[in-house]
C-alpha cells in the first residue's frame, strides 16, 4: 500500500491573512489532511481536518496571519497506509 502524497506553496500574503495552496495525493485511498502553522517549528495552530479524499484535490487554505511576519506550515495528510 502506498501513503499519500502532499505539498504545498505559499501563496501572496494579505494585509492580515495569508493563503497556502495545497495538494493532496491519496493515491486512491481515503485520505483526510489539516494543515499545522505557526511562528516557529512548533507550529501551534491548524486547520479543521478535511474530509477524505480518494481523487488528487488542489486547495487554497486562508490563514490568518499578522502582516510581517515568518511563518512555517506543513500539510499533514493520513490514510490506511499512514
């Protein structure tokens, strides 16, 4: 079984948010994702977990961000293969 593959780019940021475009591969199995992001490696804060995807899907998350700042994000997505 193979897991499913991710990535993601940041997008332009906003005055008070910031957009991270996301792709999801599942590799035709159910697969859920969130996103993690923070100020640092910790991350701290994420999105709402998805539903489960089994078809390739392309997302633009809105997070809200401080203008200014550095921020880290990851995509986490899971299936029965991890």
């Amino acid at each position: 079984m193979r897991s499913a593959s991710t990535s993601a780019g940041v997008g332009p940021l906003g005055v008070a948010d910031g957009e991270l475009r996301v792709t999801v591969l599942p590799n035709a199995q159910a697969t859920s994702y969130h996103v993690e992001y923070g100020t640092d490696q910790s991350y701290g804060e994420e999105t709402a977990e998805s539903a489960p995807v089994t078809d390739p899907v392309t997302e633009t998350i809105a997070l809200p961000l401080a203008p200014s700042g550095s921020y880290h994000a990851r995509v986490v997505a899971t299936n029965p293969a991890g």
